[in-house]
C-alpha cells in the first residue's frame, strides 16, 4: 500500500514538474521573446559603445551578477542529478533480483520493453530525463533572469545618467539634447517592460501555481512517505532550486518597480527649478509619467511582487495540511 502511494506522489511530481517544464520551454522559444533577446543585446552593445565609464560600470557589474546567478543555477542542477541518479543507483540495487513488479524510477512511464527484465535500462532512461530536464530548466531560468537583469540595469543606468547631469553649464539647446535621450531611452524602457509582461504573464501563473503544488508534494513525501535519504536529498533540493527562482524572479520585478518610482525622485532632484519654462515643462511632464510603477502581473490576476512569494507559500502549507487531512482519514 505505501509503495503505491510512493509511486502515486511520484507520478504527480512527474506531471506537474513536467507541465511547468514544458510551458517554460514553449514561452522561452516564442518569436516575441526571441526578440526581445535581440533587442537587449543590440541595446546592451551599444550602451557599452557610447556611453561613459560609469555607465558601462553598471553594465559591466550586471553583467557579472548575471555570471554568478548561471554558475549558483549550475552548481545546484549538478547538485540535484547526483542526488537523483544515486537514488535511481539504490533503487536498482535494491530491486535488482525481484522477479517482477519492480518499482519503475519514471512511474506512469510506458516502456516498448520489458521493465522488469531489463531494469538498468530503465534506470538509464531515467537518469537521462533528468538531465535532459535540467539542461531545457537551466535555459529557460538563464534566459528569463538575462532578461529581467538587463531591464534592471537599464532603469539604473538611466537614474545615473539622470543625476549626472549638469544643466546650469548647459545651454537650453543642450538641455533640450539630453532631455529627448532620457525620453527616448524611457520609452524604450516602458515599451520592453510592457512586452516582456505579456509573453510572461501567463509563464509566472503556471509557475507560481504549480511550483506551490509540486513544494507541497516534496515536502509530503520527504516527511510522510518511507523513501531514501538520496530521495529526500533529492527533494530537498530541487525545493531549494524552485524557492530560488520563485525568490529571484519577484525580486527582479519589485527591483522594476521600485526603479520606476525612483526616476521620478531622481528627475525632481536636480536642478529644473533653474531651466527655462520650457525645460521646465518637459521635466514636468517627465516626473507625472514616472509616478506611475512599471509592473509584471501573474496572469491578469496580482502583480508580480515580493509579496506574491508570501501567498505562494501560504497555498503550499494549505496544500501540506490538505493532504495530511486526506491521509488521516484514510486511516481511519
């Protein structure tokens, strides 16, 4: 009875990390991503091209925070495989001389063979699904951070430009100048952000509701079901993975937000009150447009901030207390 239920728990994590999987994959390859990952090295180019130093600093430290996240997602991918393939490892050395009804390591799996007798074969087949499941999970998670990162560090770059700018050495001319840049470069900011809302939205309410379903089913069959240290390592694992990236991404779209709320103190910390009228207006009209937050939204639903990953959690421990409640009264 309980290696069916096993067997039960796993197929459902099967499902549900595939399904997230899957939609990741699909989202990731859409033309409209595509071209936002040419839009973002095109203008990362030429900001590294024609801006100053300290302009190219903060790309140059993004750029390097970006390395850290790709080798933190590396180690941890590394991390989950060994943890997976040694307990597939013990599982087949555990079963390996009953004659049938060997416990399959991909449950719910058809195999145009028989398991039973060729069981390493099964464990082979398993082993590389996994990998080839971190490989797609490592691009998709590499390319959506590339993204977010990069809008980051271009609202930061444009508060820089912002503060950096002496307008009583300038002419009005010369104001005028750097003031249609800052508009054009925000415009540019907003319609990115806008686009890239979209091809996400439906993206973050897969992830954000079934990574609270696949949490609850890890942290159940670790502490509720009789499985493997190397599963519960396993497990373990691959929840630090998905809290990870559920933490990182509402991070980054806070961090969007609050930077779009800072361009409008920014604007209104330098020295407009000594332009002309007209400069005057235009920096007005600049701090009325900025007062308004650029945000990612989960689906049509809530907006994509720290406090998603607090409702998240909290739809985790319902489903935990959930499937205790049913597993009491199966009991009894």
């Amino acid at each position: 009875m309980l290696g069916n239920t096993v067997e039960l728990f796993d197929l459902l994590l099967y499902i549900f990390a595939y399904v997230t999987l899957i939609a990741r994959n699909i989202q990731i390859q859409t033309p409209g991503i595509q071209r936002l990952l040419l839009k973002m090295i095109n203008e990362e180019k030429r900001s590294f091209e024609e801006n100053t130093k300290y302009i190219r600093d903060i790309f140059e430290n993004s750029r390097k925070f970006l390395n850290r996240i790709l080798k933190f997602l590396t180690v941890s991918a590394l991390l989950t495989l060994a943890a997976h393939f040694l307990a597939n490892v013990i599982q087949f050395i555990n079963h390996k001389n009953d004659l049938d009804n060997k416990p399959m390591p991909s449950p719910g799996i058809w195999y145009p063979f028989n398991g039973n007798k060729y069981y390493f074969l099964t464990i082979l087949i398993s082993s590389f699904q996994s990998f080839s499941g971190s490989c797609i999970h490592f691009v998709c998670n590499g390319t959506l951070f590339a993204l977010l990162i990069y809008i980051t560090t271009e609202q930061k770059a444009l508060n820089s430009f912002i503060k950096n700018l002496q307008l009583c050495s300038e002419t009005e001319q010369g104001i005028l100048e750097k003031l249609r840049k800052i508009i054009i470069k925000h415009q540019i900011i907003i319609s990115f952000i806008n686009e890239l809302g979209v091809r996400l939205r439906l993206l973050f309410l897969i992830d954000f509701c079934m990574v609270s379903v696949i949490i609850a089913l890890n942290v159940f069959e670790m502490f509720q079901l009789p499985v493997s240290s190397s599963t519960k390592m396993f497990n373990l694992l691959f929840i630090g993975i998905e809290l990870f990236q559920l933490f990182s991404i509402s991070w980054f779209a806070n961090e969007i937000r609050i930077q779009s709320i800072e361009l409008c103190d920014t604007l209104y910390e330098i020295e407009w009150y000594e332009c002309p009228n007209k400069v005057k207006q235009i920096i007005f009209f600049m701090i009325m447009r900025s007062q308004k937050p650029l945000t990612l939204y989960i689906g049509p639903f809530y907006v994509l901030t720290n406090s998603a990953v607090i409702r998240t959690l909290r739809a985790t421990y319902s489903y935990i207390t959930l499937l205790l409640v049913m597993t009491q009264n199966k009991e009894n």
